[in-house]
C-alpha cells in the first residue's frame, strides 16, 4: 500500500473539506493544526531534502509530501511540518524534533531498546520524597536516578534512523522510521512516562505504516465530524 500513489488520491481535498464541516473544531487537536495542510514540496525539493539526509525517505511519507503537503493536519496536534531554512538546509519542526538526528537517519533503526528488566529494575528504584527528611537529600538523590534512567531511555542511539513527526501533549510523541528493517512504520514515544519506544499498532495488533495512521486519523475524524453535524 505503500508505494501506491492512489492511496492518497484527494487526500488533500479531504482535509479541507472536513475542517470546514461542522463540528470539526471538537476534533482532538483540531485548534493546533486547523486542519490546514503546507504546500507539498516539488519533486525537485524532495530530492534536495533527500539528498541532505543522505537518505530516501520510506515510500508513503514521500508520496504524502508530494501529494498531500509537506506537514500540517494530520493525528494528535499534527504532522511536522518541513521547511527549507533561509541557510538553504531542510528542518522539520514541532516539540521534539530536536530528539532525532538528521545526520544518522541512515542508520538502521534499533529494534530492541533497553533491557526491559533492567528498565524495570530501575524503576522500582524511582526515590520517592516521602521516603526522605532532608529535602536535599532527595534532590540530589533524585537526580542521580533521573540521569541514569536518561542513559537508558534517552541516548541518541535510541532514536537513530527515525523521525519525530507528531506531538499528541503531555511529551508524549511518535515517530517515522526511516531506516532498517522497520522502515515506513510508526512507533509510539512515552519515555517522559519511563516507558521504552513501542510499534504502533492497529487495533488488531498490526504494526501501522504511514499511511495507516493518515488514514485511520482521517477515517476516525470524518466520523467524528459526522456524528456532531
């Protein structure tokens, strides 16, 4: 599905339809994305933000720049946006960009994260401020756990070969892979939450592409809309 360009056939008319219907304001994160779409990038700025990445972008997100926009609408508060800088470079943005690296997107993406048991472990250890007198004791303590659950969750390595694309509040994000054996499919972010990077799936269990979650979005906000009008 994929590599189907008709998979986005009047997507983008779509959009604008919706976020003028009634009721589409109630739709969750309608207030932050409007429901409007960027411009999609040309095919010829495509390939200059490829070939900054050093990288090609999986099939369904390259179809959906081209066709749809190059960020905007989309689920939770929407798709980043990407936009050429007035130094000539390619960014995307939104809260969380700055978690990926541009420059490792070509890496294979790493499947297996931390240990969960030691995830666990350390956890378990969480210091809590009612099990202390001295309220710098427990900062320091604290702090001493917070870095090293940092080491485990939050080092670079976690999210090489990925892109943060959509925020849904509370630091909670999800990402595209770009690179390895789970290329084109989306993985859900709650390590504000202590929590490892998990696939995002369907509601079978099914690891979701790209395109899966545009499209459920759409599909679930257009009902959503339906129901108020």
């Amino acid at each position: 599905m994929d590599t189907s360009t008709d998979v986005w056939a009047g997507v983008r008319e779509q959009v604008w339809e919706l976020g003028r219907a009634p009721g589409a304001e109630e739709v969750f994160g309608a207030r932050y994305h409007g429901f409007e779409l960027m411009d999609p990038l040309t095919p010829g700025e495509l390939a200059e933000l490829e070939g900054q990445l050093g990288t090609r972008l999986p099939a369904g997100y390259r179809e959906f720049l081209l066709r749809v926009g190059a960020g905007g609408a989309g689920p939770a508060y929407g798709v980043f946006p990407v936009v050429r800088g007035v130094d000539g470079r390619w960014r995307w943005h939104g809260d969380g960009v700055d978690l990926a690296a541009p420059a490792r997107l070509a890496e294979p993406f790493p499947v297996a994260g931390p240990d969960p048991e030691s995830l666990a472990a350390l956890r378990a250890r969480e210091p809590l401020e009612e099990d202390f007198e001295d309220v710098e004791e427990f900062d320091r303590v604290y702090e001493a756990w917070d870095a090293r659950m940092g080491d485990l969750l939050w080092a670079e390595d976690r999210t090489a070969g990925a892109l943060c694309l959509c925020h849904l509040g509370c630091a909670l994000r999800q990402w595209l892979v770009v690179s390895g054996p789970e290329a084109g499919r989306m993985w859900n972010d709650a390590r504000v939450d202590d929590e490892d990077l998990r696939p995002l799936t369907g509601e079978d269990g099914t690891p979701l592409t790209f395109v899966d979650w545009y499209l459920e979005w759409l599909r679930e906000a257009s009902r959503a809309v339906a129901v108020r009008s």
